[in-house]
C-alpha cells in the first residue's frame, strides 16, 4: 500500500510541475497602473518642457525629494521658499545700511577720525583727479581748505 501511494504522488507531483509550467496566464481586462506612477519622470518632447524636466530631476535628485511622499515635498519647498524670501528682503532692505556704518568704523579704524573718505584716498595717494599733475595740486588744495 505505502509503494502504491508513493506511486501515485510522484506521478501526481511530475503532472503539475509540467501542467505550471506550460501555463501562462492572460489577463482579460488590462491591469491597473503600477503603484506608485511614474510617469512624471519620462522625458518630455518639446525643448522647453525638457528644460524644465531637466531642472525639476536636478532639484528633486539634489535635495533627496524624491524619496519623499508629497506632503513632505510641499513642506520641504514651502520652508526653503519662505527662508529664502527672508534671506533676500534682509539683503535688499538692511545690507546697504549696515554697508553704511562698516564704511564709517573701516574710516575710524584707518584714518583715526569719522569724517569725509577724500582723506583716505588722500592718505593712500589716489585722488580724484583727471590725471596731471597740476589738476592734484589745486584738488587737494580744495580739500585741505574744506576741511
């Protein structure tokens, strides 16, 4: 009895190994798009939506955006947005006045007094001069009289 049932499913065992492996399955319906979809990261035909593209894939791949999910995207390009307007609008608005008063301590520091820079160039030999000699002379004479 045991030889007879060990016969039975070795022949059992041959029949479906070659019934799998002749079978290949057709779908009825088409299958539904892979999850996630990828489509965004084809190439585009036209040249400026390939600039574009271009630009997104460096962005994404440079800041690791792709990785995330696109909550995290909108938040991650809301922050660095929002930190860059501040740092543009702190460098529009208060640069040219710190700009200012670094020129006023740099004077302090080199010349020994707050007052007019014709000193400093007067001091280091540039002058605003149209390049004789003559026209030097009569500026820094100007100079000394103003001052």
């Amino acid at each position: 009895m045991s030889g007879s049932s060990a016969a039975s499913i070795s022949s059992t065992t041959s029949k479906s190994s070659s019934y799998s492996s002749s079978v290949v399955y057709v779908p009825t319906s088409p299958l539904p798009p892979a999850k996630p979809n990828h489509d965004f990261t084809k190439k585009p035909n036209s040249m400026l939506k390939i600039l574009l593209w271009r630009w997104r894939m460096w962005f994404e791949s440079t800041f690791v955006l792709s990785m995330l999910e696109p909550w995290e995207k909108i938040l991650i390009v809301t922050i660095l947005l929002i930190t860059s307007y501040f740092l543009t609008s702190a460098i529009v608005k208060h640069l040219p006045h710190h700009v200012t008063i670094m020129k006023r301590r740099g004077m302090y520091y080199l010349v020994g007094q707050e007052g007019d820079e014709r000193l400093l160039w007067q001091w280091l030999g540039w002058t605003s001069s149209s390049g004789n000699a003559a026209s030097s002379i009569t500026s820094n004479a100007g100079l000394f009289e103003e001052l």
